[in-house]
C-alpha cells in the first residue's frame, strides 16, 4: 500500500504529480478556510491519518502531534526549520526534512538586493521620481552612500553567508568579517573572510547581515546594545528570521540615528502588520519574505522536498535530514 501524504501548500503541478505517483495525496491548503485556526485545526487532524506531511510556513508545535500516531516524516519546503521542535521530532522518531543549498543563490541575491538598495536608496528616491519630485539636477539630499571597498560583517557564514561573501568579496572588493561558532575555513581562504567576536564585527562593519538560523540562542541576538555598538552610518540586514532581531529595538534605533537604514525580508511577524512604524521608515527596505522566491528556485525547493519526502518514507534518505540522530534509532 502506498503511504498517504498531506500536502499543506500549493506545489507546482509536476511536482504533485510526482507525489501522487509515489504516495497517496490529501490536500489541506490555507487559501480553502476562512481563518488560520481553521486551516491550522485541519492540518492537525489530517495529519492524524497521515504517514508523511509536505508545506512550509506553518508551525507544527507538539501539541499538533500528540494524535499523529503514523508520521514518520516531515518534509518543510525551507532550509529554516524553526517552525518544528527538532529535538521532539527526533524522540517520536519522526523525521525532519529541508532543501538546503538549492535557494542558496537566489537568498544571497536577495541580500545582495537590500545592501545596495539600502545604500543607494533606490525604494526612496525610485518613489520620490513616481511622485514628480524630480524637476532638476539631483543633489546632495539624493546622494548615497558607497558599497564597494566597504566592510560586510555576515552574522552566520554558512551556505548563504558564503554566496554572499563571494559577491562581496569578488564583485564589490569588501572586506569580510564574520561570526560563527566554528570557523569556515573555506570562506576564509577564498574570501579573505575573517572571523571575529560579534562585538567587534558590530564596531567595524559597514553592512551588518545577519544569516543565522533562528535558535534559542539567536532568538533577539540583536537588541538595543548592539544596535548601540554599531555605527552610526551603518546598515543593517537581515534576511534570516524576523526574531534574531528584537524588531522593536531596531524600530527605536532607525528613528533615533542610532543606525542608518536597514534592509528587511523577514519580521517578528509576518505578513508585517500594516501598522508597523517600519513601513513609515525612508531609511527602511521592507521585502515580504523573498529571499529565495524566484520561479526556478521555488520550483527547485518543491522539488527537493518531495524526493526528499519520497526517499524518507521509503527509508533511503540520507540527504537533507534536519535531525539525523532520528536515522540512528
Ligand atoms: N529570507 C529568506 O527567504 C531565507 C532565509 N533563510 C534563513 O537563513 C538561514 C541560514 O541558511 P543557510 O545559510 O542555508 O544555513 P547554514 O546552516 O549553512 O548557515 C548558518 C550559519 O549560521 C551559523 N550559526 C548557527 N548558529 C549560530 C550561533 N548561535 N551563533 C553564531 N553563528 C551561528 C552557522 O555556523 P556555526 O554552526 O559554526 O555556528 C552557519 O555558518 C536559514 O536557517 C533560514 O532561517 C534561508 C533561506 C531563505
Ligand atoms: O527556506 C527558508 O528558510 C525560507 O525562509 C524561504 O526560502
């Protein structure tokens, strides 16, 4: 008998022909309900019926598993898992897959987008000519500020990190500096990448990217101290989580002058609230979590997901695993 499936997002069509080959498909989509605590009430109880369960973007808390009695496998459409309790996951002996290194570039890319955007203030003063403000020569008050030859500090030089520091590094001449617990000697001797404390990253960068995944340690592991210790003309970025930020923190320190700009692509909560102060902000990029939303990596993305879906429940997957100790049992 083949094994059933959820699919709780829309995957291009291949795709889910490819599943539905493989496994038998039920489909719980948020856009079917009226509400998120509909749609979140169903998927747990498909999930109770389900062997194997594919979507992104939702958060599967314990409380969600407690009747999933047959799951074996969980196949998130990210390379972030913080939507899952992986140390849960690995004791119930389910397994947690994800799609690393496919939207690599495409993340970098986005990155790469909301440094120059910030710098050279194409959102503000694009808008500013939509407006008619432009009635003669550009000044000083339009000017920006310079990328190339500056410092990039990346908070997290892992797979995107290191995308990001070859563009920096190669096609814009920065200086890199980066923070990770272990070093990434490869980013080192390609990149002169340089690994340093977080305080003294803070102190010295131009650009501050932050690219670590969201953990109990990350979670607001930049707040109103840090902001303080980092330049006054400096830019911040972050394209990980919204909560390696504490966002209210960086609401107070792009109004005060305590930073220059930022460049946003994810948020405490998200979609941002309409209401948010940041949306106000000249010196603020707000993107709707694109980092990696290009038609050739979303389709790569749903793609890895299903084989990996596909593989794990036939017990061939050794790829992709989120909580490989889970393989060991
Ligand atoms: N905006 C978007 O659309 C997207 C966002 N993302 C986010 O980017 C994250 C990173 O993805 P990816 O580059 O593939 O992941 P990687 O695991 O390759 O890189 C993460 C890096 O963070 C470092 N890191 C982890 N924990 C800490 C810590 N406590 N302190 C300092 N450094 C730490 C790791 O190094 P070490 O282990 O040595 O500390 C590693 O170098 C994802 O988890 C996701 O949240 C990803 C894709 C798209
Ligand atoms: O993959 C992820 O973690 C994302 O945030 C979306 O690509």
């Amino acid at each position: 008998m083949q094994p059933r499936i959820v699919v709780y997002k829309s995957l291009p069509a291949d795709v889910l022909a490819y599943l539905r080959e493989h496994t038998h498909v039920d489909t719980v989509y948020p856009e079917q309900f009226d509400s998120r605590e509909a749609f979140v009430a169903a998927l747990a109880e498909s999930l109770t019926q389900a062997d194997g369960a594919i979507g992104a973007s939702v958060k599967i808390p314990p409380s969600m598993l407690e009747s999933a009695k047959r799951l074996r496998v969980l196949s998130t459409v990210s390379v972030g898992i913080d939507n899952f309790d992986v140390p849960d996951l690995t004791r119930r002996g389910i397994v947690l897959t994800h799609t690393p290194d496919v939207l690599t570039e495409s993340t970098a890319d986005t990155v790469f987008a909301l440094i120059l955007a910030t710098a050279r203030r194409v959102v503000e003063l694009a808008d500013w000519v939509k407006a008619g403000h432009w009635k003669g020569s550009i000044g000083e008050a339009q000017y920006g500020v310079e990328v190339q030859g500056k410092t990039l500090g990346i908070v997290g030089l892992g797979r995107i990190g290191g995308a990001l520091a070859r563009r920096a590094a190669l096609g814009f001449n920065m200086r890199v500096l980066y923070t990770n617990r272990s070093r990434n000697e490869a980013a080192e001797r390609a990149y002169g990448a340089r690994r340093v404390e977080l305080a003294r990253l803070l102190g010295e960068s131009d650009f501050v990217c932050l690219q670590v995944p969201l953990t109990d340690e990350t979670r607001h592991l930049i707040g109103a101290r840090e902001l303080r210790s980092m330049k006054r003309s400096a830019i911040l970025i972050n394209a990980s989580r919204g909560a390696t930020v504490d966002e209210a923190a960086i609401i107070a320190a792009l109004s005060d002058g305590t930073i220059a700009g930022a460049g946003l692509d994810v948020f405490e909560e998200e979609p941002l609230p309409v209401d948010s102060p940041l949306l106000r902000m000249k010196n603020v990029v707000a993107l709707p979590h694109i980092g990696s939303a290009t038609h050739e990596t979303r389709h790569a993305m749903a793609r890895c997901a299903a084989e990996n879906l596909v593989d794990a429940l036939a017990n061939r997957l050794s790829r992709n695993v989120a909580n490989p100790d889970v393989l060991k049992s």
